[in-house]
C-alpha cells in the first residue's frame, strides 16, 4: 500500500498529505487544505563543505531548503495538516501564537480552508516579512508586550475560554505530524539519488517541535524498514536563547534569529530526547556565527535564508571546525535543515552588510568602495547610513 522508492515525485508539488496520506494520521475522507507545500530541493554543497578542514569532512553535504514552501518556511508541512484536521472535525477558526513564520502559515492556509485566523504576536519581535504575509491573508492580530513565550501563555488561556478557537501552535500534534514529512523526503531525496542514508542531520531549534518531528519522521521510516539507521540529530540554539544548552528557562531569550528566539521551548524534553537517542547533541551559537553562515550560505550556494535557519549551518562549521568537542565524522552525507527564506527578514541581512565584511579586501580602493555594502544599500534604497 505504501509507495515506492523514486515514484514519490510522479506527480511534483501536489502537497504531502496526497503524497504521504498512508503515513499520517488525517480523518477518512478528509479533502486537504494545501497550497503545494513540501517537495522542497535537497541541495548539494560542495562549496560549503570545502569550509570545514579536509580531514574533518562527511563524505557529502546537503541544504533541506525548506523555505521554497509556499509561505516561505516549513511551517507549512505542519499547517495543512492542523487545517484539514480542524475543518474535517468542524471548526471555524484558529488561533496560535508566533514569532512569524506560524503566523504566515495559519493565516495563508485559514484563508484557503475559508477559516478565521487570531494570531497573537510579540510586539517588535516579528521579522516585518512574515507580519505583512498576515496581514495580506486577512489574519486579525493581537499584538502583546514581551517574548514569544508570554504570547503562547496568552493563547494558551484564551483557548481555555474560547474552545471554538482551535490552537494551531505546534502544541497541536497534528503539526508535528505533517513536519514529519520532511525527514521521509530527506531519505526519499537521498536514495533516489543513490546516496548513502543521511548520517547527520543539523537543524535551528526554537520551541523543539521540529526536531521531535524529524525524529519521529526517522524512527517511523525505520521502522518500515525504509531506513537502516536513525541519523544523529543535532539541535542548535542561539547563545542568548539557548535554555536547552544551559539546562533551564531563558526569561528575556535574545537573538537576531527571531524565529528561534524562544526561552520555554514546549517540546524541550522531546528535544533533548530526540538527540540522545541517535547519539547528537545541542549546541548554541552566536549571533555572529549565525550570520556569518547566513553570509556563506548565499555566498558559497545562492541560498538565501533568514538567521535562525542559518544556525543549523553555524553549528555545523563550529562542530567541524573542532571549536566546540564531540564531532566524530559522520560516514554519511550531513544535512542542514533551512528552515525559512531569506525574504522573510531582509532587514537584518542588510544591517549585517551594513556593519562590515564588505567582501574581497583584494580590490582595488576606488572599486572597493563602489562595491561597499553601505554604499549600495544607500544608493538603492535611500535609507540613510546606519539606518533610522
Ligand atoms: C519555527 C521555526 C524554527 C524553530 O522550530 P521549532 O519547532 O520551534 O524548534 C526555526 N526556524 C524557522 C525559520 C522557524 O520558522
């Protein structure tokens, strides 16, 4: 009853419940809510892995890029799972709270199933992208004072007194469910190829739900006996919201990678259970270290993401880079999870042009200046110098 290997892709871009239905757990007869989600490029990174030193290299390096979903992240697997799940049993409207990408998701996939969206957002802590992708899906959105953290306490009490409003934060199991899907097509993608099975997979972690969904989506694979071996799953969180790094809550998390910039992650226990148990680890990075990944990822492959997708990356080079102890080179290809488009938070990517690292120091003065980062964003943008 299951597919083959290397037929999934018969009909391209049709959604991952059509093309993953016996796997996931969607009411009979359900009609899916999809906007085409899933299906996303698994790219070779040959440039990127001549970064890490020659005798520290896995034998193949490869970019999940899941922001070529249709609202730019992978929060789409798991939306249309939470909106075919909620109309099939009834329901009218949703609610979540985010720090963006959630946000975009419900309102676009709402808007399709014909549903009301309520999303509840920490004021000033949303990329401007994500918000006006929202704003554009008719969401109503209730801005609250403090993290993304207190926005899901918010929510989580108005569910409580509104039971019509069903919560689709990844709380919600159904969400988890459709992530999963994105670890069946990295072993879908590799074999197809005739690639070895993914040895490591790095990914940014913000609240732990898509890692426990990856984890799940392996073991489920494995135990289907499509997969020989889990992978080693590798969480990376940033230095100032790292609560699972550190072992305790983060009461004021801080990063330029909003998407991630979470202190109470609610799936933290399944997180840290999801590395152990296929021999990974956590790990947090620097802001720093996160966009200069963001910068050698767009560099090195033309892949552009926002900053928490780039710590996936970041953790990478740090590991291999012998910065940081435990990294036994992997047998196998290593994957980096890119969890969101770069478009969705374009500010932060011109800032860090802005303040240094204006590319080659080998050219010549007068052009070196014609190519400085500040100048271009100046000329084409008339923003003034060090913004306002
Ligand atoms: C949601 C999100 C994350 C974090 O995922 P969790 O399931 O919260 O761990 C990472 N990157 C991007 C771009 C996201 O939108």
């Amino acid at each position: 009853m299951h597919h083959d290997f290397g037929t999934l892709s018969d009909i391209p871009r049709q959604g991952i419940i059509a093309r993953y239905r016996d796997w996931l757990p969607v009411p009979p007869g359900a009609e899916p809510i999809t906007l085409g989600e899933g299906d996303t490029p698994l790219i070779r990174a040959d440039r990127l892995l001549e970064q890490l030193p020659p005798d520290r290299r896995p034998p193949g390096l490869f970019l999940k890029f899941e922001g070529a979903n249709p609202t730019g992240s992978f929060k789409d697997r798991g939306m249309t799972m939470a909106l075919t799940c909620a109309r099939a049993r009834g329901a009218q409207a949703v609610i979540c709270a985010s720090t963006g990408n959630t946000a975009a998701a419900a309102a676009a996939y709402a808007a399709r199933a014909g549903m009301e969206c309520w999303l509840v957002l920490p004021a000033g802590g949303v990329a401007a992208g994500k918000v006006g992708q929202a704003v554009a899906c008719g969401a109503r959105i209730l801005p609250v004072r403090g993290s993304f953290d207190d926005a899901l306490a918010a929510v989580r009490q108005v569910v409580t007194e509104r039971p019509d409003l069903v919560l689709v934060n990844s709380l919600n199991p159904d969400r988890l469910e459709g992530q999963k899907t994105a670890a069946f097509e990295v072993v879908d993608q590799l074999a197809a190829r005739g690639e070895d099975e993914p040895a490591a997979v790095f990914l940014p972690v913000g609240n732990g739900g898509n890692i426990t969904a990856y984890h799940m989506g392996f073991a489920t694979y494995a135990t289907a006996g499509r997969l020989g071996r889990l992978p080693r799953l590798y969480g990376v969180q940033a230095e100032g919201a790292a609560p699972l790094v550190r072992g305790r809550p983060v009461d004021q998390p801080q990063t330029v990678a909003s998407a991630i910039r979470i202190g109470r992650p609610v799936y933290g226990d399944r997180a840290l259970a999801a590395v152990r148990e296929t021999g990974g680890r956590v790990l947090a990075v620097s802001d720093e270290e996160i966009l200069a990944a963001q910068r050698l990822l767009a560099r090195l492959e033309g892949v552009f993401v926002e900053p928490a997708s780039a710590a996936s990356v970041a953790g990478l080079l740090k590991l291999a880079r012998g910065n940081e102890p435990g990294w036994e080179v992997p047998e196998g290809p290593v994957v980096c999870v890119l969890t969101g488009h770069g478009l969705k938070d374009v500010d932060t990517a011109l800032r860090a042009a802005r303040s240094g690292d204006a590319g080659s120091a080998d050219l010549a003065a007068l052009e070196a200046e014609a190519l400085e980062p500040d100048a271009i964003v100046q000329r084409l943008l008339s923003v003034p110098a060090g913004g306002q």
